[in-house]
C-alpha cells in the first residue's frame, strides 16, 4: 500500500507506541485521526510532533455509543491501528474485576473499533493491532495472566479475521517486547537497565523502533495473519 493520502486511525495516539506510530504515519503523507481519553498533554504533544497534522479525538473507548459517534464521524478509512489499552497486574491473579477490566481495554476496544472501521474500508484496508510478547504460549507472564490471555486473544483474533476480511483488508500485528513507553512508568531506570538485560540487545526498545516495522506491515500488500515478534531477543533469552 502507498501510504500516501490514506486515512488512517490510531487508538491510544497520545503517547508511546501509539505516538510513534502516529508520527511515522504522517511523515509517510497519511492522514492520521487518533484517539485519546484521559491524556490531553500527550494529545497535544501527538499533534506538536508531527507538525499539527494529525487530528485528536477524545473518546472512551469503554462507551458504546462514543466509539460509534467517532467513526460515525469519518467517512473513508483506510488504516486502522488498534493500539489502545491497559496493564491492570492486580495482586490477586484471579480477581475477576480486573479480568474484566483487562480484557474490555485489551480486546473488547479493539473488537468494537475493528467492527466500525471495516465498514469504512469500502476500497480495502489495513487493519494492525498491537499485541505482546506474553501474548505467546510460552512466554505468558505470571505475574500479569490476565494481560498475557488478553493479548493472546489478539493474536486469534488477527489470525481469525485475516480470514474473514481477506483478500480485500488484511489484519496483522505486532507482538512487541519490552518498549519504552509510560506503562513503565513505575519502573526506574535501574530497573530497566537490569530488564533491558534480558533482551539480547541490552536495552529496552524504543516505541519508534515498533512504529519503524508498522510501517513496513502497512507497506507489504503481501501479509495477512501474522503476528510479527519485535521482542529484542526477548522470547530467545534462556540463560
């Protein structure tokens, strides 16, 4: 796909991957719409960075009848990147509050923009999730199983609607490692020294290294169904 003059969604576009992302998109001439709730600093800072071109709209992606306002409100689209969601790591690994709550941010959301978005893709589209690591079978994080089985369902639901949607829109992810965005922002540095560690490119990757490969899966009319690994090395750490 010529990234030229497409419209494109990002969801959560108002800070780490999602802003990389952003930014990426519109120096490849897309016109780029995302979505923010709570972060207005980051939406203006979104907007400040890839020249006033990208467009914000406030939305809770958790209101029904808001997420149908916006794409309501868009009449052609031609990429959709379901970037938004939530780490809630409660302490009781089965509070079912928090499985709720995690599984609403990390499918439901992407399940709802996905079913308003393909109607807009009248042309075709591109439809890019992002995933993660502890998505994969063996690398779920125990500490954090509800994330890991909602980021797993990501990766089904990729699979499973590159089936349906194919051959006119074609749905990809990435699973990314450990990046540097503001889930980590509990974490000090030293911490993420030491994490950085554990991928074998030493360090944490950058949100604009994720937006680099986005790029590059939008790019490729070749890829559908996949789920492509930016994990620094991570899922090959063993010793």
């Amino acid at each position: 796909m010529d990234l030229r003059n497409k419209v494109a969604v990002v969801t959560g576009g108002s800070s780490g991957i999602g802003q990389s992302i952003c930014r990426a998109l519109v120096n490849e001439g897309c016109k780029v719409i995302f979505t923010y709730n709570s972060g207005e600093a980051g939406a203006k800072e979104t907007i400040k960075i890839t020249g006033g071109v990208a467009q914000e709209y406030k939305v809770d992606l958790n209101d029904n009848s808001g997420v149908e306002k916006f794409f309501s409100s868009i009449h052609k689209l031609d990429i959709l990147i379901n970037n938004a969601g939530i780490d809630v790591a409660p302490e009781d690994q089965f509070d079912m509050k928090a499985w709720r709550k995690t599984f609403e941010a990390d499918l439901f959301w992407a399940v709802k923009c996905t079913g308003s978005a393909v109607p807009l893709m009248k042309a075709g589209g591109k439809i890019l999730n992002i995933s993660s690591e502890y998505a994969d079978e063996w690398m779920g994080y125990p500490d954090d199983i509800a994330y890991s089985a909602a980021k797993a369902a990501i990766n089904s639901l990729t699979r499973t609607l590159a089936k349906k949607l194919a051959p006119k829109i074609s749905v990809n992810a990435i699973s990314p490692g450990y990046v540097n965005t503001p889930m980590w922002k509990v974490t000090t540095d030293a911490e993420k020294k030491v994490l950085g560690r554990d991928q074998l490119i030493g360090r944490f990757i950058r949100p604009e290294e994720i937006a680099q490969m986005a790029i590059a899966i939008l790019e490729n009319d070749a890829m559908t169904g996949e789920v492509v690994v930016v994990d620094g090395g991570l899922s090959l750490k063993t010793v």
